[in-house]
C-alpha cells in the first residue's frame, strides 16, 4: 500500500474514532436524556410485573382490593388485564412459585369482587 493511501485511511478512521467519541460524550454527558414526570404505564414488561408483584404483596398483607386497583389503574387497561399480562410474563421468565401464588391469589380477588361505583 502507497503512503498516500494509507494516510487517507488513517485519517479516515481516525475521523470516524473521533466522530464517534464526541458524539457519545455529548449524549452521555452534555445532553443525556432525562426522563421527567412519566407514568407507570410506560414501563417495560418486566418493570409493569415487578410492580404488579409488589402490589399483590401489599394487597396480600393489606387485604384492601381498592387501592390495589388503583395502583394497577396506573398501568392502563383494566386491572384484571394487568395482572393476567403479569402472570403470563412471570410464568415465561420462570418467577418462582410463591410469587406466581400471590399474582394469581390477587387476580382470584379482582375476579370476583364486585368493583366499587365512584359516587
């Protein structure tokens, strides 16, 4: 390879190296994207049936249905379809047998409560 060459791709690659780390710095460290006031409902699958897990264990210790289907209003949709989605992840990830047991437990709940009518 002539030297003229080999310069061009030198510089070639030093100028994709260089384009590459400042643009990494400035998504990283000047302006880095900062997630503000959003809801749970734009969670992601597994975040949606931790929270749905963690609302079955405040349920289970609480026994109080109302603010669990408020907690899971915060997901969109209906909380009976919250809860099945998170019953269907936790089953395919392989959650372990006393966490599917109160997901299940709390969907039973919601199942056959009859929901309160707002005033």
């Amino acid at each position: 390879m002539d030297p003229e060459r080999r310069r061009r791709w030198l510089f070639f690659l030093l100028s994709i190296g260089l384009g590459l780390a400042l643009g990494l710095y400035y998504g990283w460290v000047v302006r880095p994207v900062r997630y503000v006031d959003t809801t749970p409902d734009t969670l992601r699958q597994d975040y949606k049936t931790d929270f749905v897990l963690m609302v079955a264990e405040a349920w289970e210790a609480t026994q109080d249905l109302d603010l669990a289907r408020r907690y899971l209003a915060l997901l969109g949709g209906t909380p009976t379809e919250q809860v099945t989605r998170a019953i269907d992840y936790a089953v395919q990830v392989g959650y372990g047998p006393q966490d599917l047991h109160r997901l299940r437990t709390l969907l039973q709940a919601l199942r056959t409560a009859t929901p309160e009518v707002a005033p």
